[in-house]
C-alpha cells in the first residue's frame, strides 16, 4: 500500500531586538556564562517583567509577512513547568490569545500551508551536562521568541525543506531575526504521521523535537515516514510521542524528561498588562514590510527577462538582491548585472552565510558604471570581466583599471593593420585555414584581440583576416 | 488631637533636641531589651542604621533641610527585598538570601534618609492570619504577649505597636496589613492596587498583593503613604497615587460625607466588635456625616474566590524555589528532580504546602473552568458591586476582623475556620481598593478592636480623612500604649 | 471529593513529596478546602467578562535600549553551588 507524509512544524525564531523580553539584558549570542543576566532573567524573588515594545512590532511584522490577521487585543499567559533551564518555573508566553493568528506561506508548487498562530514568549536557559554534574547558564534566559505553528499541511520532505527556507528568507528579509539554525536563533520541532494515499484522516503524529539543520530536518522526516510506515505495515500502531533526532545515527529515539504527563496550569500572568493594537498601528507596520523575496523573483523574471533559476538564485539573499537592484539600475541589460553577480561575484562567497553577510569590495553603484560602458560599446566584455576582478579585488573603480584611450576603441586602420602582422606572424594558422579549418580563424582574431588588449571588434576582424587570406 | 510620630521625632532632629544617632541608638537598645519578648525583629541591622544615622546628621549639620522620613527610624516586613540584607519571607526556603538590588519602596525611602533598623516577623510567605507560620516563630502582641500580633504582618505591627520602630512597611494581599494593625491597635493602610510599586516584594499573589504602612497615628500614614506611592516603570501594573498628596487633605471636617454601612459586614461578627463599629457610626454621625446603609450580597463567594485566586498565583509564584540559583539546598538526592522536590518539601511550612497544593488543583487539567475561571468572573462581579456602591457614598466603614487577637497556639488546627476571619479584609483586595483599619474600642480582655474604612481606587485621601477625624475625636477612649519600647 | 491521586498528582506538579503517611491527612484537608471552594459554584455571575487587571491598563511597554548586565559574581552570589561561571548541580551518590 501507499502511504502519505503529513507533517506541521512549531518553529521557534529568536527576534533580533537589541535587549530581551522583560529585562534590559543584551540578547547578543554566546558571552561567558551568565554575564549576559540581570535579576529579572535569573528570576530572583520579588522581580517583575516589564514587555520590550519591539518584541511586539517585530512579531506583528513576522505576522504581516505571513499573511496573518494581527490581534487587537492578546495576552501574556504563564506556563507552568519546572526545569531547571526554566528560572520562573514557567515560561511566560501566550496561550488562547496570541497576536497574530490564520496565516500562510504559499511554496513553488502553489500548495499554501496554513499557519495556526504566531506569538511571543521567552527562550530558557542553557543546561551542560558533565560527568553527571549540571551546569547551568542563563545567557539566553528571556531572549524573546517567536513560535510559528503551522497546520499539518505539509506532504513531502521537500515541502517541509522549502517551507522552513521560505520562513528563514521571510524573517531575514523582515529583519525580525538572522535565523542561524547552527546558532539556535531558529529550532524546529517537526509533527510527523502517515496515513493510506488518498485518505483525509489523520494517522497518530510522533513530534521530533528541536531540530537545528534542513538537512537534518529531511533526514529525520524520512527515517520518522518510514519507521511509521513499517510498523503499521507490520499490524504495529504508532504511538503519540516526543522524539529526539540523534544525526550520528540518523534515527530518531523517544525523550523522555520535563514531558512526562504535563500539565502546563496555563493562566493570565498577573504581572503584565492586555496589550492592545490599533489598526493604525498595524498598518504603519505593513508599510515596513519590504517587498519579499518571491515577489522580487516574479519581478525580476517579468520585467528585468532574468530566468527563474538567476532571479532566486539573486533574490533568496536581501542584500545581493538589493546591491542588483542598485546595479542594474539605468542598464540596457540586467542580464549582464546578474550574470557578473552569479558568475564572479559568488565565486568569491562561497557558504550561505557568505552570501547572506554579502561582504565585498565592489559597491553597486561601480558594477553599475562598469555594465553601461558596456552598454555603450566602450568597452568590451571579456575586458569588462578581467577587470571587474581587479574591481573585486581592491575596491577601486573601473577608471583605474581602464583607461580613456583603452575605452576610445580602435580605428579601422590600427585594426587592420594588426590583422595583417596577426596573418604575417602565424602562417600555421593561415595554413590550416586554407586547408579548411575554420576554427583556425579563431587563433588570429585572439592574436588581434591580445595586442589590442580587448579594444578590436571580434567580428570585424575575423572578417578582414578572412577576406586577406583569401 | 493626635500628634503623629514622625513629625515629633523630626520636630526633635530639628530642633537638635536628639542627634539622629541617639535617636537611632535608643531604638536599638529598646528593640534589644524587648525583642526578646515580642520576637517582632527577625534581623536588626544595627550597622546599617547607624551609618544611615550618621548621614542624615551630617546632613543636618550642614545645615540641609531634612525630609519628612530623613532620620526617622523604620522597619521592614522580611518580604521586601533590601540589598545585601537577608530577605528570608521568614521561610527556611530563603534561609541565607541576601538580595542584590532593593524593592522599589526601599530605594525610595533610604533615599529620603530613612533610617532601617531591621527586618520583621511574618507568616512564611505572607501565608497566615497569625504571624506563627513564620520559620522564626510568631510575633507576640505588645498588649498582651500571651497574644498573637496577627498576620502576616505581624512583625512590623508588634514592633509598631510595641514602640521598638516608629513606623513600618508592610504587605497586604487579604488582610495582612490591616488585621495585625487591628490586633495590635495601631493604624494599617492598604493602598490601591497598583499605588505602591511591588518591584522587590517577593510575591504571594501577585494580583492582590500591595505594600503599605503600619504607624501609630492616620497623620503617620499619611506621611509615609505619600512617600511611597508613585508610579513605578519597572512595575507594570503600577498607576501612582494619581498626583494626590494625602497629608494635605486631612482637614479637619466631613460634614456632608456619605459613609456607607454595608449589612454583610458584620454577618457572624461578635457583638462588642459590632458595638464598637456602631458606635464609630453615631460619632460620624455626630460629626455630621450622612450615614448610607446597604447590601453587598457579591460579598458572599469573597472568601472562596479569594483562596482559589492567590493560591492559584501562589502555586506559580513559588515554583521559583527550587535550590538552583538561591536559599536552601537539600544535603542527600539522586538527580536534580529528586534535589528540587526534597528541598521545596524541606524548605515550605505546611500551610504554604496546602495553598500551593490548592493552587495547583484549581489550575489544574479538568478543574480550571469550576474553579479559577468562575472565581475569576465572580471577581469581576464584586468589583462591579463595589463600583456601583462608591456611587451612593465616599467610604465604607466595617469592622477589620470578625475577632481580636487570640491565645498564641490556639489558632484553630482547622485551616477553614482560619481562612474564615480574613472575611471583612479580603473583599478590598479582590476590588483593589484602599483600605485603613484604625482602633475604634477594646474587647473585654482589653485587647484593641479595629475598624475598617474602604474607599473607591486611589480615594486614599477620602478614607484617611474620615480616619483622621475619627481618631482626633476618640483617641483618648481608643488609643492605649503600650508598655514596651521607647517612650516618648 | 478530592482522591490520593488526585493529591499525588499535583503534589507531582508541585515538585513537593507528600509522605505516604501525611497522605490521607492532606487528601482529607484538601477535600475540606476545595469543599470550601466549591461554595462559589452557587453562588450566580451576572454574566460579566473575563477579569482582566484591577485597573484596565494597556501596554506597559519598555524601550528597546540595553542597560549593562550585573557581574557575575553578583548573580551567582546566592547559589548554593557554582562551577566555571555556571549554577552547578551535582551529580550525588
């Protein structure tokens, strides 16, 4: 029989504020063990939280960016569950009010997966474990969180890899948080179950918790489809649980530990007040919300004749896609723009975060002034190539590097004058031109095109060396 | 007419009657020579006050005007969080913690060279009527020491009471400013929620708890209110004393006030405490305030709905206590859930253990909607009640405790009949609203009986004038000090 | 009615053991108070909604601006145990 992935995702983002949720601690990552701390994010007797406004404007934006309705008026609820990791003994978060609900991210394959809610809560803290001893840092105590949970509308492992880098792009791109899974700054705890193709009921879900990698992400969700898929094969019934991802093996292992049977006594945290947004407030927020990447490719493809491949290849990362904007700002042809960006360019940003810090020399505005001599026939493109490296490699402008009477082009009798010393010096070539070879023409043109330093017309070469072989 | 306190002992630190220091020193030796018997202190900070003393008097000496509170010495209840000062809540959970930043309510009094001559006794937690669930051992009262100060704040009200500190602070989630106060014979001003910032309290219930002053006379109140009501950024449920300078508005006349009597009130309650309300009645009468009678029947599901909430706060309140970051630590356990579950059974006294017990029943899966929910909604019928009341009158008067201070020891083994006597006090703290128990008589043994005047939020200027006048026309009859401590 | 598993449930939730012989005296306890409790059950609500703060205020908010974090020593200067700049927990045996 046939079976079907169903899968949703609780994703946790970390929000690039300057501080954290209730205290006025940095949120910075890493920092010595507990220096980043205060006595409201230790949780000390007799301290009470005080809600960082920009947590909320981030979340509404994150809201916004998703197709979410924004709350008018939401709550902050209390959590309650003891661990160590947890200084309050619960977590302060939103439970039956959250500030944004009902949204959406549509994937390539035009399929929409629903987004349930989005609210704030706080991160715990850090616990260490060695030899048996516990040790326990609480940097990363009360720095704000966004969880997105979506509905179980995803079907494959792909949909699952392309949902979580379209919400990683999103937020990016927002600026609401720099999501580096590595880093913790995004988590996801994935809800798997399969049922018979063609049936619309759901099977029992098995939930993988905190998963930092897409790679890992697929790899979790393949082992998780199959092993579900084989015990139900086998007469088996999966059970609802929690799981651990362990990549070393690429199996998955029930967790067990703070989820045994909990009851989390949700109530109304009577330390912190209703927050309530206007509409006014709301749309002064969706005029923050630039235009995201999948618009931009549509745009780019439409209007600027970019393939699909090129234009998302531009558009995933903000800063390359705004750097070619600029670029290719006024040129005849952004084609050019973007092959320079995909061609030499990203041969010198190698990982993701390479691109995605997108740290160069070259400003747009010089790629920019490169690609309309080009434009206007000044100079030509290999030339243009060998010096947009020069370019990349200091910093300094195309003047430096070309200079007027290199962009003043070639008359006609220095051309012909040079086709005729390309000729004298490379009887070889003539030879086999005569015999034929028409690939040997090629030769002489590079010899005219070498002493002139790229400044001949190819073409108009080619032709004359032929027409005086003749 | 009853000169308060602190504007006698500043009239003597102006008038160089009595250095700062010898005023400090002579409260040290008194709270020295009587502590023993009324176990008010938990901790004197003698230190402390001496250097805080000798500040103000260099001040003095440099010819600076001194603040109303500059020099005058004060107390603490033990769950207000002073800087390097043990701060326990009288619970051996806290034993040894000594806080790193000050309540708000601290920064602004040792600012105004206040001077702190220790922490005092309370219920573990604020969790009592008695003072005797302390991990010290109760408060005995300055009248009778065979007697309960009351609580929680007992402490502060015994030491108050008992003239081993001028004034203090203490906290009030259902009563426990106002009913030691009553026991003890001195006047207990609950502020509006959200008139005093908590930043610092270490919290019971954190929707009905406020800090407020315990002093000999309405004018001390007054003076200490206005000093520390304010709004407060880093609490967010803190509103100020809405510009309201309370002292100035004791004026000496009510003709015209509506002062509403509300049947409930003394439903149960023993005649001589009624008698002795009545009889706060027809001297308002006399002074020519119109007397409003009516029904509050909201007032019958308080009691039940008050438990059920601050236990419920409490129960998460206090998950904090796990022997991690501060307090106790139990010595022997296998792993760090063991460590947590044996050092909260260790470290809480059994009546914190039932209210966090119930607090987490009445939250928890398949209870919430019975129990916390419909308590939360008939919490918003009984503001409503309230509201609509204020319309026909400026302030209540009731009794404060259906009781007086009782036998230590025989505080009744059943925790219902207990939680029963916080009837009268319990309603202003569901509403959040002010309320100010003064003496008004004595019972037959000649322990002081306490009436209660409740007004509408942030009317603490109403419901101390009213208070005022009343004691400027009886203290005579009503007003006994006591036989310990410094006198005057 | 209140059971011993009811009692042994939240006494689980609220990381408190509860002796086997203190057991039916907290069961009996408990039942007493929330007998007490369930008191307001009679009592009627005209229909008012949800309770929210004793005085209706919205958006306390903070600004976004970082005051520098207490040292180190200072925030561990409580715990009953630390190790390496960290609150430490032992392993006992």
């Amino acid at each position: 029989m046939q079976y079907e992935m169903v899968a949703g995702f609780e994703t946790h983002v970390e929000l690039a504020t300057n501080t954290k949720i209730f205290c006025a601690c940095t949120t910075k990552f890493g920092g010595d063990p507990n220096t980043h701390c205060c006595p409201i994010c230790i949780g000390l007797p007799g301290v009470l939280p005080k809600l960082n406004r920009e947590v909320v404007r981030f979340a509404i934006r994150a809201g916004l960016a998703t197709n979410c309705k924004i709350a008018n008026i939401s709550k902050m609820d209390r959590k309650n569950y003891c661990y160590p990791d947890l200084p309050k003994a619960y977590q302060i978060s939103q439970y039956d009010k959250p500030l944004c609900e009902n949204g959406y991210i549509e994937l390539s394959n035009g399929r929409r997966i629903r987004l349930n809610r989005i609210h704030i809560e706080e991160d715990a803290g850090k616990l260490i474990h060695k030899r048996g001893d516990t040790y326990i840092d609480y940097n990363r105590g009360g720095v704000p969180l966004i969880e997105i949970v979506s509905e179980p509308d995803i079907r494959s492992v792909d949909e699952a890899k392309e949902y979580v880098e379209k919400l990683q792009q999103i937020m990016r791109y927002i600026g609401v948080s720099d999501c580096r899974m590595q880093e913790g700054s995004m988590r996801c705890d994935v809800n798997v179950s399969v049922r018979p193709m063609g049936s619309d009921k759901l099977g029992t879900r098995t939930e993988i918790k905190n998963m930092n990698s897409i790679t890992f992400i697929g790899k979790a969700m393949e082992y998780e489809f199959s092993r579900q898929v084989d015990l139900i094969e086998n007469g088996g019934e999966v059970e609802q649980q929690t799981l651990r991802y362990n990549d070393a093996e690429n199996t998955t292992s029930p967790m067990r530990g703070k989820e045994d049977a909990n009851d989390y006594r949700y109530f109304r945290d009577p330390d912190l007040v209703t927050i309530s947004v206007s509409d006014e407030e709301i749309d002064d927020l969706r005029k923050t919300i630039p235009e995201l990447p999948f618009e931009k490719v549509a745009r780019y493809v439409s209007d600027l004749g970019l393939s699909e491949k090129d234009a998302s290849n531009i558009a995933k990362y903000r800063r390359i896609a705004e750097f070619f904007e600029e670029a290719s700002s006024g040129v005849k042809n952004p084609k050019t723009v973007a092959n320079f960006i995909i061609g030499q360019v990203f041969r010198r940003l190698e990982t993701e975060d390479d691109k995605e810090s997108f740290d160069i020399k070259t400003t747009a505005a010089q790629l920019n002034e490169l690609v309309k001599l080009i434009d206007e026939g000044k100079i030509k493109n290999n030339l243009a190539k060998s010096t947009l490296e020069k370019m990349l490699d200091t910093g300094e402008g195309v003047k430096e590097f070309v200079s007027e009477s290199d962009m003043a082009g070639l008359d006609e009798n220095a051309m012909k004058q040079l086709c005729e010393k390309a000729v004298e010096s490379n009887p070889k070539a003539v030879e086999d031109y005569k015999k034929g070879k028409q690939k040997a023409v090629k030769s002489l043109v590079g010899f005219v095109m070498k002493e002139s330093r790229g400044k001949a017309d190819a073409a108009a070469a080619e032709e004359y060396i032929i027409s005086i072989i003749k | 007419m009853a000169e308060g306190i602190i504007k006698r002992l500043g009239k003597m630190l102006d008038e160089k009657e009595i250095s700062c220091t010898e005023l400090t020193e002579k409260y040290l030796s008194a709270i020295e020579s009587s502590n023993g018997d009324l176990n008010a202190y938990v901790k004197v900070t003698s230190d402390e006050a001496l250097t805080a003393a000798k500040a103000v008097d260099e001040k003095i000496a440099s010819g600076e005007s001194r603040g109303a509170l500059a020099g005058i010495p004060m107390t603490l209840k033990d769950n207000i969080s002073t800087k390097g000062i043990e701060t326990t809540c009288c619970s051996k959970i806290l034993e040894g913690y000594k806080p790193i930043y000050n309540a708000t309510v601290w920064n602004k009094l040792s600012g105004e060279g206040a001077v702190l001559l220790g922490k005092t006794n309370m219920d573990e937690f604020a969790m009592g009527s008695s003072c005797e669930t302390s991990y010290f051992g109760g408060a005995a009262n300055p009248h009778d020491i065979t007697c309960v100060a009351g609580g929680s704040s007992g402490g502060v009200a015994s030491a108050v009471g008992g003239n081993i500190a001028p004034y203090g602070l203490g906290s009030d989630t259902g009563g426990s400013i106002r009913q030691p106060a009553s026991f003890c014979g001195i006047v207990g001003l609950k502020p509006t929620y959200g008139a005093v910032s908590r930043y610092g309290l270490i919290a019971y219930a954190s929707s009905f708890d406020q800090i407020g002053p315990l002093t000999t006379t309405v004018e001390d109140a007054a003076i200490v209110y206005d000093a520390i009501s304010d709004y407060d950024p880093m609490d967010s449920t803190s509103r100020g004393n809405c510009g309201k300078n309370v002292l100035s508005s004791l004026k000496n006349d009510i003709k015209g006030m509506k002062i509403g009597v509300a049947d409930e009130y003394f439903d149960g309650v023993p005649d001589d405490i009624c008698q002795s309300v009545e009889n706060a009645v027809k001297v308002y009468e006399s002074l020519g305030a119109e007397i409003v009678r009516f029904k509050l029947p909201a007032l019958k599901s308080a009691l039940p709905v008050y438990y059920i909430l601050a236990c419920a706060e409490a129960s998460s309140n206090l998950g904090r206590y796990d022997g991690i970051r501060y307090g106790y630590r139990t010595a022997n356990y296998n792993d760090i859930n063991e460590m947590v579950c044996k050092t909260r059974s260790e470290g809480f006294g059994a009546e914190v253990k039932r209210r966090i017990l119930l607090g987490t029943y009445v939250l928890s899966a398949g209870y919430y909607d019975a129990y916390y929910k419909k308590a939360q909604n008939l919490r918003g019928s009984i503001v409503n009640a309230f509201a609509d009341a204020f319309k026909d009158c400026d302030v209540i008067l009731a009794p404060t405790v259906p009781n007086t201070a009782f036998k230590k020891g025989s505080a009744i083994s059943d925790p219902i009949q207990t939680y029963l006597t916080d009837i009268c006090t319990v309603p202003v703290n569901i509403a959040g609203l002010p309320g100010i128990s003064i003496p008004c008589g004595f019972d037959g043994s000649g322990m002081p009986i306490g009436m209660q005047l409740i007004g509408d939020k942030f009317c603490e200027d109403k419901i101390l004038n009213a208070a005022w006048v009343y004691e400027n026309t009886m203290c005579g009859e009503v007003f006994k000090p006591s036989s310990y401590g410094v006198s005057l | 009615m209140v059971t011993r598993e009811d009692i042994i449930n939240i006494a689980r939730l609220s990381k408190l053991y509860i002796a086997e012989e203190e057991l039916d005296d907290m069961t009996k306890a408990m039942d007493d108070i929330v007998k007490f409790a369930d008191t307001i059950n009679s009592a009627a609500e005209k229909g008012v909604e949800e309770f929210d703060n004793i005085n209706n205020l919205r958006n306390a908010f903070r600004e976004d601006t970082v005051v520098p974090s207490y040292d180190r020593d200072e925030i561990l200067k409580n715990a009953n145990d630390t190790g390496e700049g960290h609150f430490l927990v032992r392993k006992r045996v």
